[in-house]
C-alpha cells in the first residue's frame, strides 16, 4: 500500500476525497467518474488516474453497477494519518 501521506499529498486527490466525504454525508454515499469530473472540472482521465491511486491506498472502494463504476469513500487507511497527526494537537 501507498503511503497515506504521498496519497494526501495531491491537490486533486484530496479534492475528490472531499467530494466523496460529501456525498457520504449527505446520503448519496457513492459518485461516478462523470459526477466527479462535473464538479472537480478535472478530465475525465485525470480523475480516473487519481481514483485508481485512492483505490489503491484503500481510500476509496468501488462498485460496479452495470457498465457504470459508483466509487465511495473508505475512510479507514485515513486513521493512520489521524492518528500520526494526533501527537501535534
């Protein structure tokens, strides 16, 4: 698995990170790369590149739904981070 931190580590990455969050809030818990290239104005390559990278570091699961992918947040690899960055509260 990728180092959390070098995950972190991209603008865009954190970006669709919080859109993901977003979406879990807010009861859709899952988006699809056309959704995400909407509200990012990310190509569609780029945001496919980043979420292969989040899938990667298990960050973000993925679920098939017919020819479509619906990607969701999967937040637990992120208490490493929490956790590394709790001895400087």
């Amino acid at each position: 698995m990728s180092d959390i931190f070098d995950v972190l580590a991209d603008d865009d990455r954190r970006t669709i990170l919080f859109l993901l969050l977003d979406a879990q809030i807010n009861g859709s818990a899952e988006m699809s790369v056309s959704d995400l290239v909407a509200k990012t104005g990310l190509t569609q390559p780029t945001v496919s590149k980043q979420l292969k990278v989040l899938r990667e570091a298990g960050v973000a699961g993925v679920r098939e739904d017919g020819q479509h992918r619906r990607y969701h947040l999967e937040p637990g690899p992120l208490s490493e981070a929490v956790s590394w960055l709790s001895y400087f509260a």
